[in-house]
C-alpha cells in the first residue's frame, strides 16, 4: 500500500475535524430530545396510573355489587330450605301424631 500524499491526508483530516466539531451540537439536539421523550413518558405513564386506579375501583364497586347480589341469592335460598325444612319437620309430626292416635 502506498503512502498517501500529504494533501490528501490533510483534506481527510479536515473533513474528520469536521465532523467531529458537529458532535456538540448533534449531542445538544440528542440530549434535548431524550429530554422530550423522558418527559413525554412520564405524563404517559402518570395518565395510565390514574387509569388503572379508576379500573381499580370501577372493579371494587363491581364485585362489591355482585358480592351482595349472591349473598342477598344466598340468604333467600337458606330462608327457603329452613322453610322447606320446617314444612318437612310438620309433616313429620302431623305423621307421627296419627300413629299414635
């Protein structure tokens, strides 16, 4: 390989000190965008947890409400076997109370 000219290697250099005195403000531009991003995330991130706190609750009041929908289901049918329970019980005696007789 052979050695490059001294202009050659001169031009390249420049073009490379070029470049590099771009980095600052592409840094800038980079920085201020994560900036952006970082702030934008945040407001997304706080809107989804007043969400799933609404959820939350919107689920609570729901189950709370079929909670006392099938205790109120269950409380009618336990009257309805002790009833049932009682009308057995008075055949029974009524039964028995005929043998006797």
């Amino acid at each position: 390989m052979q050695p490059q000219p001294l202009e050659r290697r001169v031009e390249r250099l420049e073009q490379r000190v070029a470049l590099l005195e771009e980095l600052p403000a592409r840094m800038d531009r980079l920085e201020s965008q994560f900036l952006q991003l970082r702030e934008e995330m945040r407001g997304e991130f706080s809107a989804m947890q007043v969400e799933l706190r609404a959820g939350d609750e919107e689920t609570r009041r729901v189950l709370h409400e079929e909670i006392q929908s099938v205790m109120t289901h269950a409380r009618v049918l336990h009257e309805d076997i002790k009833a049932t329970i009682r009308v057995m019980n008075e055949g029974r005696s009524t039964d028995a109370k005929r043998r006797t007789e």
